[in-house]
C-alpha cells in the first residue's frame, strides 16, 4: 500500500473481515467483535470452493497444443509490418573488454520503466522490438541539460533524440554506456526496457541503485547491470566521457569491475562498480541473453 494515497491491497477475506469490523487494525486472528446481545465473538475462519467443482463452462480454451516435431513449422511475418518482427538472437560477448564507449545519457532523478519504454501508444509495437526501440529513454532527463530526450551524439556533437544517438552508435559500431540514478528502473516488469538498450547496442547500465526485477531483466538479456560502490562518483561522470571497462575478462561473482572515463582535458577518473551476478548469470551475459543460453541447451 501507499500511505500517501491511502490505497492499500489485501486479500478478500481480511478486506472483508475488516469492513465488517469497521476498523482497518482490526485482526480477525486475534480480535473479538460485539454483537447484538452485547456479547463478544470472533469471526469464523472463511471457507468455501476454490475453484468451481464442474470446472469452467469454457467451450474454447485458446489453447493450441504445438506441434510435436517443429522442425518444418516456418512463423511467417509480413515484412511490411509495423507491429510483429521476428526476433534475432543477440550476439554473445566477444571475450574482450570493453574500450571507446561513449556515455548515452547520464539520467537524473527518477527513472521508471515508463521513463525507459514508455506505454500509451507505443505498446501497438510491442510485438516489433525495432520500432518500439524508438521510445528508448526519451522519458529520461539529462543530467547535462535537465530536459528530456535530449543528448550530445559524441560523434558529431550535435543534440538529437535518445533513440537517434544510439542508433548512430550503433551504426558506427561504438559501444555506449547508461548512467542513471536511485532506484533506476523502478515500475512495472516492463521487459522491453531491457530489451531495446539491448537491442540498440547499448552494453551497460551505472547506476546508484536498481529496482530489482529491472536490474534481473538487464542481465536476462545479456547487459551489465552495475552499480556504485561509491554513489558520489556520479558526480564524477562528464558528458564527452570516454568509457572502458578494464577487467572484464576476468568477470566473476563478487568482483568488482573497474571502469575508466577519459574526460576531454586529459584526466582520467576510475570508477568502482558492484554487480549481484551468479555463475549462472554471467553464463548468460557471455551468450548474449538468457535464451541464448537456453537454446543452446545449456540452461
């Protein structure tokens, strides 16, 4: 529940144990309640079916069984479509450090799954991960700039769209990072917010803290999820930065990894991040994304 709002989820039961109640810290465990010969009394304990005894009168479950040898099944997709794409397996990591990224957007204050791939009308493209990607943080605010989908493309020095800079990075086949504050990715489960970083070439995500079911998406989809070890070297990262990762060929559970940003005056600040990856899960960075590994037959 939200104190602010007011609005609180429970169960049936106790929602209505409570209503009868008349009293939100009424307890049906514990609590006696007065009825009308002035006597105290508890509620009974809630019973019934759980589900339907016949079963559900559904004549058509939706459900088609597949097909027992799928080798000769073709899913066939308009190429014209704006709305379904086939999905291609994204590339496994090459082994190597990473060096030259450029920063994408260093995002201020909030950031939700909302700020990262917006809804509303977008969500015609859910089944079309290219075209949705166009929506890729440009809810997000640049620290730089303070506004909204607007950020330095480093190779032309131009201001342009979120999508459209990393698209030019990834045209040019430069590597780039996001930085972003508390908490980032926090909201719905939304796991296109993973994929389209991905999708667009985006390798990792900096930040001070994570949501925890957006930060388990980043890694399922082959992306370096980090954080701080010290928050305040935020401050640190400047717009025309330069990025490596230095040791990560020597990724492994409880290592810290170590990056670099060259700042256009010649200096140069390293900078600390911590993970939470399991073996398991850096299984699935090296193969790109979780369903690479699967589809190996590894997982």
């Amino acid at each position: 529940g939200n104190p602010n709002t007011l609005a609180f989820v429970g169960s049936p039961e106790l929602v209505t144990a409570m209503a009868i109640a008349g009293d939100l810290t009424f307890n049906p465990l514990t609590d006696k309640l007065i009825n009308e010969d002035g006597e105290e009394v508890m509620l009974d304990e809630p019973s019934g079916e759980e589900l339907p005894p016949k079963g559900f009168d559904v004549k058509d479950p939706g459900y088609q069984a597949p097909a027992a040898d799928g080798s000769g099944v073709s899913v066939l997709v308009d190429p014209k479509s704006e709305r379904l794409q086939l999905l291609a397996p994204f590339d496994p990591w090459d082994g190597k450090n990473i060096t030259g990224a450029k920063l994408l957007i260093k995002a201020f204050g909030k950031c939700t799954t909302d700020h990262i791939s917006m809804a509303g009308p977008w969500l015609r493209f859910r089944g079309h991960l290219d075209n949705i990607s166009n929506n890729m943080l440009i809810g997000a605010i640049n620290a730089f700039n303070q506004k909204a989908n607007s950020v330095k493309n480093q190779l032309t020095g131009a201001y342009d769209s979120v999508p459209a800079v990393q698209r030019a990075y990834k045209a040019a086949g430069v590597p780039s990072i996001v930085v972003g504050d508390h908490n980032y990715g926090e909201g719905s489960s939304r796991e296109h917010a993973a994929m389209e970083p991905r999708f667009l070439g985006v390798r990792a995500v900096l930040v001070k803290s994570f949501a925890r079911i957006h930060e388990t998406n980043l890694k399922k989809q082959g992306m370096l999820a980090l954080t701080f070890d010290n928050e305040a070297d935020y401050d640190k990262i400047q717009e025309d930065d330069v990025i490596s990762i230095t040791n990560l060929t020597e990724f492994a559970p409880g290592v810290p990894l170590t990056l670099e940003f060259k700042h256009t005056d010649g200096t140069t600040d390293t900078i600390i991040a911590n993970h939470t990856y399991n073996e398991g899960q850096i299984g699935w960075f090296k193969a790109g994304s979780a369903l690479n590994l699967i589809a190996a037959g590894k997982a």
